[in-house]
C-alpha cells in the first residue's frame, strides 16, 4: 500500500495530482481547507479505486501545521507532495508585509516544516516533490513576493536533495509555466487560458517521476504551453 500527502488537494494542480495517483492500494491524504472542494476530490479518487483521508489546516499556522504532521504519522509516507501554494501579483509599493509574510509562511514555511516533521519516519525509497515554479528560477515584475517564495523553495530543495541522498529519499522539483487553475482568477490583466498548460499535464510530470525505480531521480521538470510565456 503506497501513501502519499498532497497539500492543496482541494483544487487545481493538487487535485489532479490525487486523481492521476489515485489506484488501487494508495492511500491519498488530501490536505486542503475547504471542506466542499476536498470532499469534491475525495469523490474523484475513490471512484478510481484509492483509499483517502482527508486533512484540513491552514498553512500560514504553525500549530496546525503540527497537527497535521501528526495525523498522518502513524505509518511512513512514501511521498510528500508539497504543492499547496498562493500569489499575490502586485506591484513592489503595493505589496503589504502581512501579504510578503504570508506568502513566505505558506509557500516556504510549511513546506520546511512538513520535511522536518515527515521525513524522518520515511523509508528509502520516499520522495518529496516540490511544485515549484518558472518563477523559481526568472522573475516577473509584478510577482516579486512570489518569486521570493519559490526561489527560497528552490535553494531548500536544492539543499535537502544533497542531504537525502545518503538515506535514498529522493527531491523531486517541478516547475510548471501557468497553468489554467483557480489562482489566476485573482490576477489582473489578460491572461489567455488557451496559452496556459492543464493542472491534469502537471499531475502527469508528478506521476512519471515518482514512477521510476527508487534508485532513479528525476530532479528536475519544467513544463510549459509551447507558445511562451504569458
Ligand atoms: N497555476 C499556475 O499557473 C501555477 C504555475 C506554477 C506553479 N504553481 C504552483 O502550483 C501550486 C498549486 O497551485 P494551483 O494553481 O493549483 O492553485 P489553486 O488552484 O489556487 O489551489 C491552491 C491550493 O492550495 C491550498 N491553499 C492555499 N492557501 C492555503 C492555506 N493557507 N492553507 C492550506 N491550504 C492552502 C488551497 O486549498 P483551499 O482552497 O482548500 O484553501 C488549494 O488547494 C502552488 O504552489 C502554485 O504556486 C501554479
């Protein structure tokens, strides 16, 4: 039986990744907060044949972050999937510090402290996957916060890989280019969902690197529509 914890299963990019890991002889602990949208994707995975349980906390508290840590410390995971994120797309002067600070708590924070809390149980042969981003690794006027926020993910990512390798756990990046999900509905601006990739594209990237023999790594994907970037 294979477990995996998706963050930010309720929608978007996560909940395609539980659909697209969702099988027989998996357990999917689907993290999210709205209740609605998480039973939504309890649904989707029981019907193809997965186990689930679902998980709510918010990801900028810290106490819940350890409560969840704890719900699901029972037996190993074989992967954690670190793909609950946000964007505030905003110009420097428009940025507040509860905004900068947030972003870092959820994109940066939980990720750290759900590593720390959840891999040492982890056998070899786990992985944790990291949804990162094309902001990661460029920036874009209008989304400093953000890029800060993933190319802090990166340079941890980066970090623990090197430290994992010793006990074969495995880090896994993704970097989608946009994708046509929820999180651009707060974006101002035109944004073409033509030229943006599916959440279902970036589940198949998380599926095919953790389908690999353990012995395998795949550090890095990026992914994005061929048109360019939007
Ligand atoms: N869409 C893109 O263009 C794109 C491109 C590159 C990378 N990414 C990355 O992909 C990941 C998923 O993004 P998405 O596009 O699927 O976004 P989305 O549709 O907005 O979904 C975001 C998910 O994160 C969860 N989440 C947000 N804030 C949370 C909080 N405070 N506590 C707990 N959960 C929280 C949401 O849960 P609830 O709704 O239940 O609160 C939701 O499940 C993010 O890390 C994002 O940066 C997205």
């Amino acid at each position: 039986m294979k477990r995996y914890l998706i963050t930010g299963a309720s929608r978007g990019i996560g909940r395609a990744i539980a659909e697209k890991l969702a099988e027989n002889n998996v357990t999917l602990f689907l993290h999210g907060r709205d209740v609605a949208a998480l039973r939504e994707t309890t649904n989707l995975v029981e019907a193809n044949g997965a186990i689930s349980r679902q998980l709510r906390a918010d990801l900028g508290d810290k106490s819940s972050i350890r409560a969840l840590i704890e719900q699901v410390s029972g037996e190993p995971l074989d992967a954690l999937i670190n793909n609950a994120g946000i964007a505030v797309v905003k110009p420097l002067d428009k940025i507040s510090i509860e905004e900068w600070e947030r972003t870092f708590a959820i994109n940066v924070t939980a990720p750290f402290l759900l590593s720390q809390g959840l891999i040492p149980a982890m056998s070899q042969g786990g992985s944790i996957v990291n949804i990162l981003s094309i902001a990661a690794k460029a920036g874009f006027a209008g989304w400093s916060s953000y890029c800060m926020s993933k190319f802090a993910l990166e340079g941890f990512s980066q970090a623990i890989r090197e430290e994992l390798r010793a006990r074969k756990i495995r880090v896994i990046n993704i970097y989608p280019a946009a994708t046509d999900t929820d999180i651009w509905n707060a974006v101002e601006g035109e944004r073409p969902r033509e030229k943006m990739i599916s959440a279902g594209q970036v589940a198949s990237a998380v599926a095919y690197t953790l389908a690999q023999p353990s012995d395998v790594l795949i550090e890095n994907i990026t992914l994005g529509n061929l048109s360019g970037s939007l």
